[in-house]
C-alpha cells in the first residue's frame, strides 16, 4: 500500500515516458495475509506485498500490454518500450477506437484499518473459536481466513486518473466427520463484523445433523438453495452470458432475446459497484465510474454490461464501466451481481415444503450449454432430505445437471435477506437470498 500521491507519481512517470499515441497506466497493489487451518490446527500463515503495473500502449489500432512489479526507473523504461514493442508487432483491430476519455468518478473509501491492520494472533484466535467448536463435538475443522488491503489506480494519457482502496476479510469453514461435512463462511470490508463462533456454530450443526446420510434415487425434486449454492449459479449466470462480448459473438442466452421474459417475473438481477451490500469499487480497470445495470426486471432480459472495446462495435453504446484488465478474452463481466430478494424466512420455505432437498452449497460447477446456461455440479457440506415441511435425513450427495434460467423460472419463494458471498476474480462479490425453486434435476448420486 503505497498510497495515492505515490501511485499518481508513477503513472505520470509511465506517461511522459510513452510515446504512443494513447497510453494507460494501471497500477495495483495488494498487502494480504492468509491463515489456514486443517484437523483442528493452524498449518500455515502467510504473508504476500506486492504492487503490480500494466502498461496498455496503442498505436493507431495497434494494441499492446505488459506489465511488471519492478517499480525501479530503469524498470518502467524497460516496461514502457516492451509494451509499444508489442503494440507495434499486432495486426491492426478494426474495431478498437480509443481509450475512454475521463468522467466524473463517485469516491467511495472502503478501506477499514481494522482489517488492514489484522494481526496473525487475531485471526488465529478467530480460528481458535471455530476449532474449539469442532473438537467438542468430535469433529475436525479446516478452512481460512484471509485479510487483504489493495489500492488501483487506473490513469491513462486522455485524461483519466481514478483511485481507490479496499479491506476484505474472508473466513470460511468446513467441519468433518467421518461420514459429514458441515460448511459456513463470512466476507466483509470491516471483519468486526465477522463472527468466528457464529460461523463455527453453523458448520458443526450441519455436519451433526449430516452423519450416515443416506440415498435419494435422481429425478427432478423441490430444492431450497442456501445463498452460496444461489451465488454460485448467479456468478456463473455472469460469467456465460451478460457480457457484451458474449452477445456479441453469439454466444449469450441473452441473443434474440431483449425484452423477452427469460425467467420468472420474481427474479431481478443487477450490478452495481457502489452498493455498500456487495464489495465496493466504484470503477473499472479502464477508470470508468461504474453504472447499476439492471441485466433482468421482473424475468425481462434487459440489458448487458459493457467496457469501452465493446461499446466501440455497437452503434449508441457507451461502457457501463465493466472492463477487466487488459488482455483478457472474456470481455466485460458484471463482478457486483445482485438478485433482489423476496419476504421469506428460510423456516417460511421449509415448512412449505411437502418433499424436496435442502442444499448448502454447490462444487465443480461448470457449463454443459452455455447458450442455454445450463449447467452441472454437485452438492456439498450439508445436503438433507425435506419431508412434510421439516428436514428428516441427511442425503449422500447428488450431481446436478440444470439450465439457470429455467430454475429461476421454477423460483417459488426468495429469502428476504441478502448474503454478501465473495466469488470470482479481484475480490468481487455477489449478495443473493436463499431460493426455494419448483423442478430442479439432479441427475446422479454419490457414494458419500
């Protein structure tokens, strides 16, 4: 953690150096500790620094990158002359037209000196709680518990000049005995808000109630989605079709069907960088401020986030402040998901549920057809069977196999409270609520 003033000073440094016709500067540092545990004991406590510049030098529609963490003068010269070398050996991209020129930037802090400054005796008396929990109950705990501090700073030669700094603190658990496992996990920006033995509690619980779980033959069952298992079908959702890139080349659920229904009329879906709920970051890796983009109102396939490079190629369009650091080939992404919630208790879903599964969370997740976003995983640390609106039996975990759209469609009940749940790259978050979902097809079994 360098600081603004010091950031600001390299990047100018980088674009006097230049002598491309465009340049931008993107300079990131990070300070994160990380504190792992397994069978009830600390195992490793690392500590990593480091401040990381990418250079994106254009040359008519040449583009080139590089990038370095030798921050010495010689260094950046070095980094600026690699990065117009390989602007000047690319073939010409008929489709770029510029960087992005500068706009007002919404300053938000989200830096909390409470989790920059955390200690290895702080997290690991927070790992203490949660494996004191286990052995009491003849279980072993494994898990993390990560702290991080980052700064950007994003400028470039037409004007652009964007900072900010964050805190994240991340600890999660898995509890196991020797037929169960039982998982829990916090994120927050200020971790006095992360409760050590609450999370400890949630996954001991699950783990209890798991042991000797039995079959359930695949088909298609009523499922209640704790909010991990619903963050990770809503990034993938992300990920597969709400970048412009993916409509784009034809790849997108979204194609042919802007302003058609896509799922239940319950479900909306946006992102937004400034929501103080999620992680904040109130740019992109361009400098551009961040826009709230509603991509689903009520089931209607609304709209899809863009960067500069893909706002280029569409007559009218501007970026939505949604690029990824340059190269990347997945295009802009929309890293600060929301899915509006509804006025359930889980206790509401459970005890309207005559027959079904309670699912903790997915694992291996991956897309089987991306244009219909349908994918497959299996269940993990804590799957039950739910009989007459209570749970009875822990269940061997099961292999899904599901399309997204369709089971939003099926969404009969959403939670009325929001989950922030750190997924993805650069600390983005997505903040759900629990789901209650009609016709959901698990397609095989497991042996544990």
């Amino acid at each position: 953690m360098l600081g603004k003033d010091k950031l600001v000073q390299i990047a100018q440094q980088v674009l006097e150096l230049s002598s491309a016709d465009q340049t931008e500067v993107l300079i990131e540092g990070t300070d994160e500790q990380l504190t792992r545990f397994a069978a009830n004991a600390i195992h490793q406590n690392v500590s990593e620094t480091d401040v990381a510049v990418r250079i994106r030098a254009v040359f008519g529609k040449k583009v080139g990158v590089a990038s370095s963490n030798d921050l010495s003068d010689k260094a950046l010269q070095r980094l600026v002359e690699s990065a117009e070398t390989v602007a000047r050996l690319q073939q010409e991209n008929p489709d770029f037209r510029s960087l992005p020129t500068p706009q007002p930037v919404q300053e938000q802090d989200a830096y909390v000196e409470a989790t920059a400054a955390c200690t290895p005796e702080r997290r690991a008396r927070a790992v203490a709680a949660i494996c004191v929990l286990a052995e009491e109950n003849g279980l072993e705990a494994a898990g993390a518990y990560s702290t991080s501090a980052s700064e950007l700073l994003v400028a470039n030669s037409l004007g652009i000049s964007a900072y900010h700094r964050r805190t994240i603190g991340r600890l999660s658990a898995v509890t196991m005995g020797e037929t169960s496992s039982g998982y829990a996990e916090g994120a927050a920006t200020d971790i006095t808000a992360l409760n050590p033995e609450a999370i400890g509690r949630v996954a001991v619980d699950k783990a209890l109630r798991g042991q000797n779980p039995t079959e359930i033959a695949p088909g298609t069952y009523t499922v209640i989605l704790e909010e991990d298992a619903v963050a990770d079908m809503l990034f993938t959702l992300g990920y597969l079709g709400l970048g412009a890139l993916s409509v784009q080349e034809g790849r997108s659920f979204m194609n042919g069907r802007f302003g058609q229904p896509i799922t239940g009329e319950q479900i909306t879906i946006w992102d937004d960088g400034h929501d103080p709920r999620g992680i904040v970051q109130p740019f992109d890796y361009e400098g551009v401020p961040k826009q709230r983009v509603t991509l689903i109102e009520e089931g209607i396939a609304k709209a899809v986030v863009y960067d500069s490079f893909t706002a280029g190629r569409e007559e009218g369009k501007t970026s939505t402040g949604h690029s990824l650091p340059a190269p990347n080939t997945a295009g802009p992404l929309p890293m600060n998901l929301f899915l509006a919630p509804g006025k359930a208790s889980k206790e509401e879903m459970l005890a309207s549920t005559e027959r079904g599964a309670w699912v903790t969370r997915f694992h291996y997740t991956n897309p089987v057809h991306p244009v219909k976003a349908v994918l497959t995983g299996m269940t993990r640390d804590g799957t039950f069977l739910i009989e007459k609106g209570e749970i009875t039996r822990p269940l061997k975990n099961l292999r899904f196999t599901q399309g997204i759209l369709e089971a939003l469609a099926g969404a009969e009940m959403l939670g009325a409270e929001l989950k922030r749940v750190v997924a993805g790259w650069g600390g983005s978050a997505t903040c759900v609520p629990a789901l209650k979902i009609d016709g959901f097809r698990f397609t095989g079994t497991t042996e544990f």
